[in-house]
C-alpha cells in the first residue's frame, strides 16, 4: 500500500533506468512492481540452454551512464542470458535501484481516476497502490504463449515455456525431448538439448531463416577500443533505423552483378550477425532484391543439412527472408545432422493432441518424457490486456484495443491520461536495439514529466486526433516495407489465434521517429492536452 508520484510496472532494462531517471534526476517518489523474484525483465525469465543476445554487448548496454560503460567487462561477442542477468543486477546496485523495487508482485489492475487524475493500482498479493502517473515498462516479448492444444493436461512427462524458464533449470540427459517452435528461441534451444538429449524431436510448423551468429569471446583490444569510442557508438546507434551502430549497405541488391552480389552475401554469411540484412539498401523494401537474400539462405540450408528431405522440410518459402525477426544461430541447421535428432513437419500433419505420452499428429505418436513449448509470445499487448487497466469513464484498455492497438507515438493512449507506455505498441521498440528505443523513450518520458512539473500541469492525455494519424502512419510506413507479407508474425498479431491482424511497431526508422518525438516535445507537447494542477495548495514545484 502506498502513495507515490509514480508507479513503474517491470523491473527490466526500461523499469530501472525509469526509475533512476525519475528518483535520481527528479527527485520523484517512485515504487517499482515487478512479477519476478528478481529484476532483468526478460533476461530473467529467459533462462534456458542457448538464450544469449542477438545484437553484441557492447551495444545491447545502457549508454546513459559513461562510468557503468566504462566499468563493465562483457566475455563474448554476444553474451549468453546469465551474464546480461548479473549485468542488470550490477546496474541496480550500482544505482541503489532495489530498495524501490517490490519483487513478486504482479499488478492484476490498475484504473484512473478522473477526480483525483491518478491511477490506483491493485496486485495479486492485494496491495493497492495510488501514483499520479502510471508507466508501463512491461516488455513487448513478456506474455509467454502455450498454444491451447487439447490434453496438455493429461501429459505425464515435464513441460516449460521457453519464456518462464524454471530457476532450477531442466535436466534433459539420456531423456526423449519434443521441442515445438522455431523461431529465434527455438533456434537457440535446440542445438543445446541436442547436445544432452537421448533424442530430441523438433515440431515444426514453419521453417525459419537464419543467419551464423559467429559468436566468440570478446576480444580486449576491440573492448578497448569500444570503450575509447563509446560516444560515436552511442550517436551513431540513435542514428541508424534499427539503432544498431553499423550503416546499411548503399547499393541495392539489384545493382551489382550476381557475382559481386554472391560475393558480398557470402562475406556477411561469413561475418554473421544481424547485419546480414543490411548487405543491400532494399531488401526489406524490394521483393526482388529481398529474393536474392532468400535464396542465398536456403542454399545455404541446403548444402549444411545432409539429408535433402530434411533439408527441404527446413526450407522457407513463405515468407521473404527478415519479415519475421530474423534468429542468428549458433550450429542450428547443422544440428538436423546428427544421429539423435528428428524434425516433424506439423504443417503437413498437424498436432492432433497431446497424450500422457507425448505428442500425436495425423501421422503418429511421439513418446516424450520432456515438452518445450518455444512457441513466443502474445507479443506487444499480451502483457498490457493480461492486466485490468481502465482509463476515463472506466472504459477498459481491452475495449479500447479490440480491433488492435492504438496509441499515440507509442508513448501514449487516447482516454489513458498520465499513463506512459514504454516500448509500447506504435513505437519502433521491437524492430530496434531495445535498449536504444528503451532510453530513447525513458528519457522522452522524464523530459515530459519535468516539463509538466515545471508549467504546473498535473495532467497529460494523448488526444484522439493525433493518435488516428499516428495509427495512420504507423500503418503507411509499414507499407512501404516488406514486413506485412509475413502474415503469421508476431509483429502483425498473426501468432495468436483470433489476435486482429495489425501491424503494431513502427517501422519508419529510429532516427526518424526520434526526431517526430523531439518536434512533438518541442511545441509544447503537440497532440496532448495537458491539464493546469487545479489544487494551488498541491505543491507543483520540480522536487530536486
Ligand atoms: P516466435 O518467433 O513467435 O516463434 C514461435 C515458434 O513457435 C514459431 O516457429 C511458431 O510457428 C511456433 N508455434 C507457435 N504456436 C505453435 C503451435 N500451436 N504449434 C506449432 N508451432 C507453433 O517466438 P520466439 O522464438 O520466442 O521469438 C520471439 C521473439 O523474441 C523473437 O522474434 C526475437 O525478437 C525475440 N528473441 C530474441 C532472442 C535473442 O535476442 N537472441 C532470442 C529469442 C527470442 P509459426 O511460425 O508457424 O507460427
């Protein structure tokens, strides 16, 4: 129970750095909620065999503090999830960050109130709390979903979501392992299980892309050299579209002939790594220039898997290569060369129903004594409408997003004042670095709470006119990519059964939409109507 200035739901990379941001640099009362028995967000629940980053350390790594980026050592290129965990507990010690965080309480609902213009917020331990502004650091990658097949119930073996790993972890040696899913966690897990299983069976419904990650220790000289040059790295991260510190290829994949266009796709196979995608300048945008990366991939699969049926089972066609997020991976393909691993295609027969024993499809029953479900996430607004959050007039968030998200920048939701959603639905998040678009927003969101306190206004909601357009355009520049044709991606909702088909992040690019929040901020908070404090007894005064 209590009363604070603001609450904060999540404990992961946005949660802390909003709290530093809004205690240390405000001098605000802040209380962090947070479901998990410790803090990290995803890197705490995502503990299983082979989850490591996809974007290098020394970029995926707060940047607001030079002393913590100076002082931290990464090991690897991409670091596995146990050293990115200590990372973020060093950051909150280091900042005092936990005697504001509450562990093991999940929010169950949070509703405003017109008249007092704050939120009151309930949790599962039946704590209430009351804040005048509400920040939702929730995750877009954090509400785990079980597919609803029939007789999960009934299984006799152990099963886990990638996504809320066990903390005691899950022995799998000499045991019969099912994996469903392959996406990027999928592609991570399985070479691992593989390496312990008696045998591991792999339920695919679509084959994925990707790409060598070519992880390695961390070299000193480069980490020397990072170090060195941390504030180009930093600007230049907030400078290119998916906030990475490396600039797209130039030339279009359509320009060069097919041997140069061979030889630079073989050099970024060889090099490994995300960056891939950026070989050439169009191939999220061109459809022709997109097939050439597509087609190098599968030959690529092609000539690593030893068995040609299995090979092409492997092979995606239906969606061009990066319209999903697109895995890296350490020996995935090469792991279907082994003696005691099996695919299953379940799109040619699908799951029929889990059994005591394991899976059956149409075709068969596959004993198990271990079931991964690698099966994502209700991406985006899973972890919003799995709360009760009700704005003005008691109208609820899930009325609201029924036919899909809306917000305005992805800051903000019409009808939801003094409630801030970072990395929200509408903003680049997702297609980004996440902790490049996190501190981009962290900081937009302090800005805008010290300008309120400042002027005297207690609150601020997103108007219904500037959210449309911004839907609007959230939609268009998703139009000008290829990003849609992926119809089961998560990105459009397409994962979830019966989720409406939006296409949710925007895809325009960081430095673009940066420089849209910057112009909204600088008029005044443009597309927001802010409200005078009415109380003159309240003290309105910037607390430093
Ligand atoms: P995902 O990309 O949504 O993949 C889920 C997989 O499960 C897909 O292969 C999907 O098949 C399958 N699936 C779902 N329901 C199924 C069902 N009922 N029956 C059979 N198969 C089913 O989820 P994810 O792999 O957890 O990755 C989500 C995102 O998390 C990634 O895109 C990435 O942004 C992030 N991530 C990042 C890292 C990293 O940084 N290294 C690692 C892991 C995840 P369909 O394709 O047919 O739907």
């Amino acid at each position: 129970m209590g009363e604070f200035d603001v609450i904060i739901i999540g404990a992961g990379f946005a949660g802390m750095y909003m709290l530093h941001r809004l205690r240390d640099g405000l001098g605000l009362s802040a209380r962090v909620l947070e479901a998990a028995s410790g803090v990290g967000g995803t890197w705490h629940w995502n503990r299983y065999p082979g989850a490591r980053c996809d974007s290098e350390s020394y970029y995926y790594s707060y940047s607001f503090s030079e002393e913590l980026q100076q002082e931290w050592e990464w090991t690897e290129k991409y670091a596995a999830q146990p050293e990115i965990l200590r990372y973020l507990n060093y950051a909150a010690d280091k900042f005092d960050l936990r005697r504001d965080i509450q562990l093991g309480t999940r929010v169950t609902s949070a509703i405003f109130d017109e008249d007092g213009n704050r939120w009151e917020i309930r949790t599962d331990g039946g704590e209430r709390f009351f804040a005048q502004f509400l920040i939702t650091a929730v995750g877009g990658l954090s509400a785990a979903n079980v597919p609803d097949i029939k007789g999960l119930d009934t299984f006799e073996g152990e099963w886990c979501h990638t996504g809320e790993w066990p903390q005691e972890g899950v022995d799998f040696a000499g045991k019969r392992v099912g994996v469903v899913g392959t996406g990027s966690t999928g592609i991570q897990i399985i070479p691992k299980i593989a390496e312990e299983a008696g045998h591991l069976t792999v339920f695919q419904r679509t084959p994925n892309y990707s790409v060598p990650a070519r992880n390695a220790p961390m070299d000193p000289a480069f980490q020397e050299q990072v170090k060195a040059n941390y504030d180009e790295i930093r600007q230049k991260q907030r400078k290119t579209p998916a906030g990475h510190p490396w600039d797209v290829g130039k030339k279009s994949a359509l320009e060069v002939s097919q041997d140069e266009r061979q030889a630079m796709y073989e050099a970024a196979w060889e090099r490994g790594s995300l960056r891939f995608r950026s070989t050439f300048s169009d191939l999220i945008i061109n459809k022709e220039a997109n097939d050439t990366a597509s087609e190098f991939i599968r030959s690529k699969i092609r000539e690593i898997v030893e068995d040609p049926t299995v090979a092409e089972t492997l092979t995606p066609y239906d969606h061009p290569y990066a319209t999903k997020r697109p895995p890296i991976d350490t020996d995935y393909f090469e792991t279907y060369n082994r003696d005691n691993v099996s695919l299953v295609d379940v799109k040619s027969s699908p799951i029929q129903e889990i059994t005591p024993k394991g899976i059956r499809t149409t075709d068969a029953e596959y004993e198990l004594d271990v079931l991964v479900f690698a099966t994502g996430y209700d991406a985006l607004t899973g972890a919003y409408l799995r709360m009760d959050i009700r704005g003005k007039g008691g109208r609820s968030l899930k009325e609201k997003w029924e036919a899909g998200p809306r917000t305005y920048l992805g800051l903000q939701i019409a009808g939801f004042p003094n409630m801030f959603t970072i990395v929200g639905p509408g903003s680049p998040s997702i297609l980004t670095n996440v902790p490049t678009s996190i501190e981009h927003h962290v900081e937009w969101v302090s800005d805008c709470i010290e300008y309120m306190r400042e002027g005297g206004f207690e609150r601020i909601e997103a108007n219904v006119d500037a959210e449309d357009a911004w839907v609007e355009r959230v939609n268009e520049a998703a139009g000008r990519t290829l990003l849609p044709m992926a119809q089961s991606s998560w990105f459009l909702g397409g994962n979830i059964p019966g989720k409406p088909r939006v296409f949710m992040p925007y895809a325009g690019g960081l430095p673009t939409y940066i420089q849209i929040c910057d112009e909204v901020a600088a008029k005044g908070y443009e597309g927001f109507a802010l409200t005078a404090q009415r109380s003159t007894a309240r003290d309105g005064a910037l607390k430093k």
